[in-house]
C-alpha cells in the first residue's frame, strides 16, 4: 500500500487482477467505513425487556422454612371450631364433654427445582459485560417466573376449591370483555358472595390488569366508591402515582396483577393470572394458635444455606473446546392450598 488519503486507498499490484489491473499497476480505489475501523460492541448499550408488574407469589404465598423435604402439619378440625354443641346441664347432672379435634397432613417431599447457565472460559475474557452476573440475573428471573406461574395455575384451577368458594359467571353475569358489561352484572355482589362462603376473613383480592380496569369502571362499583369516598378530588399524590393496587372501602384490598408470560403457541404474552379473581387470606408468618388459617402458603426447604437456595459454580473442563465454568442455581418447595375453603374464585370475569 503507498498511501490512503482524502477517503481513498492507492496501493500497487503485486499481480494482475481481472478487470482491476496489470502487475506492478498503480490503482486508487475509494475507501468504505469497514476498511478504516473494525465494529466493536456499544459498551454502554444493552437493552432488553422486564415484567410489567412485580411478582406476586411472595405476598400471596409466603415462603415458610422447613429442615426436610418431607413434614407433616396439624389442623384443628372444621367441626373443633364451627360445630355446636350442648352446653346445658345443671346442680347435679353430668357434665358434657368436647374433645379436641386434629387432623395431621403429610406434605412432601418438595420439588427441586434448578437452573443453570453454561460460561465459556474464553468469553470471561472477551465480553464487554459480566456473563456470570447476566446469567445468574436470568436464571433468577426464570425460577421466579416459574414460581409465579405455578402459583396463579393453582389458584386458577377449579379443582384447587370447594365447590362452595368458586364460582363461574355466565353470559349476562361478566364484568366486561369483548361482549362488554353484561347487563346483570354486580361486581360487588360477586366478591361479597365469595366473602360469604369463606370459612375466614378474605384480606385480599387478586385480579389482573385488564380485569381491573373493566373493575374500576363499573358503575357498581363508581357508585359505591362515590356512596363511601365521596366526590372530593385524590390527592395529588394519588393522582401522580402509578398506583397498581388500590382499598376499596367495605370490600378490602384489591391487588393488580401484571406480569405476563410468553404464549409459545401464539408468540403473545398473557397474563400469569388469567380473567380469574381470586380471594385470599393471609397470615404473618406460622400459624400456632390453632385460630387461623391462611389460603395458600409454600414450603421451602432451607438448604445447607439455611436460606432456601441454592448456589453454585462448576468447572466443566470437558466441555467445548476450552472448558469453562456452569453456574447452577436453584431450590426445594412447593406451593400448597392450605386451606380450600378459605378465600375463594370467580370464574369468567371477562367474555
């Protein structure tokens, strides 16, 4: 090459070329980008996509720590709490007696559940951005989506119910959709009715973002919230946040659902909770009274970390042709209904 100047190259023919020259020819040819640098990766620049909303499974199933992958748990019965009995007696008659009622469960052995991401020796080196934490991030993420995936497919499905806590609308009944409002909907009178069959308090309603808007805009609703909130304008710190979940006087807490998951047959996203509304009742912690009881909780194993997971690295020199390292994460649990006639469904709230 002689020279490279005013965005053009002028070299000499060491041979002749074909439609470009004869040996020993001077030629000047103009230059392009990919001739005066090499492309590197934006090292500022990395995209990507995040849930809509937070995961929920969390707060609607508490994690509870446990030694083994098998336990047993002691109810007090239905009949201990709720049934009658006589209490008439007098100076010198017999005195009766109750006996108290238990019932022991046995649940286990949980499910190992694990991920893990496989790191080449030689991209360590050559990467722009720290492969051992994007792959520890993902798979966090993945068991996450898992564990709320289960949780809602749970809650969602009938059988998970006594039949007395679950209830399905039929046309004319919906809360909104594609046929709209039907005409004898009663939103309220729908979540009071689950209320009533409830063996104890719901705290909680779940209900996803589209179920919620339809929710939020129903003239039974509006009326109510107007009967008890009055027409005072929110504050402006509400009207400025991005509120997800909201108190509706009379009725409790309702709790939006956004997160989506990937439908590999349709390539959309849904809702990991579908048009379903689920009730719940949560507790802090262990139950140990024997006077509550919550709807849904899990069993974690804790793990020779004592926290419930597990984390660790592998080095794989087998494998490829430079080896490297497999980063494996993971944790033992299941996800119960601990009770199935506290709290409650409703079925086809959207048609």
């Amino acid at each position: 090459m002689l020279e490279t100047q005013n965005n053009s190259i002028t070299f000499r023919l060491m041979d002749s070329v074909e439609g470009l020259g004869q040996a020993g020819q001077q030629v000047t040819m103009a230059l392009r980008p990919e001739d005066t640098y090499t492309t590197t990766e934006l090292d500022t620049w990395l995209a990507g996509y995040r849930q809509t909303g937070d995961f929920r499974a969390d707060e609607v199933a508490p994690a509870i720590p446990i030694d083994q992958q098998t336990t047993k748990l002691r109810y007090f019965t239905k009949a201990n709490t709720f049934r009658r009995v006589e209490v008439k007696t007098s100076m010198r008659g017999a005195v009766q007696e109750v006996d108290v009622e238990t019932e022991v469960f046995d649940k286990g052995p949980m499910t190992h559940r694990a991920l893990g991401t496989f790191i080449p020796a030689p991209m360590v080196g050559q990467s722009s951005f720290d492969l051992r934490t994007a792959g520890a991030t993902r798979i966090n993420d993945a068991l996450a989506l898992d564990r709320e995936y289960r949780l809602w497919t749970l809650l969602t499905t009938s059988g998970s119910w006594n039949a007395n806590n679950r209830a399905t609308l039929t046309s004319g009944l919906q809360w909104g959709g594609a046929s709209g409002v039907g005409a004898s909907s009663h939103p309220l009178k729908d979540l009071q009715s689950r209320r009533v069959a409830s063996a104890a308090k719901i705290t909680d309603w779940w209900m996803n973002e589209e179920v919620g808007g339809w929710f939020i805009s129903h003239t039974d609703v509006v009326t109510h919230m107007r009967q008890m909130l009055g027409d005072s304008a929110p504050s402006p710190q509400i009207v400025t946040q991005d509120r997800a979940d909201f108190v509706l006087p009379g009725v409790g807490t309702i709790h939006i659902v956004s997160s989506k998951v990937l439908n590999e047959s349709t390539a959309l996203l849904d809702y990991l909770l579908n048009d379903t509304v689920i009730g719940t009742r949560s507790i802090a912690g262990i139950p140990t009274g024997g006077n509550d009881i919550a709807t849904v909780k899990t069993l974690r194993v804790k793990g020779p970390s004592g926290t419930g997971f597990l984390s660790r690295s592998v080095n794989l020199g087998a494998r490829g042709y430079a080896g490297g390292e497999l980063l494996i994460v993971g944790h033992q649990e299941d996800i119960f209904m601990t009770s199935d006639i506290v709290g409650g469904a409703i079925f086809d709230v959207l048609q």
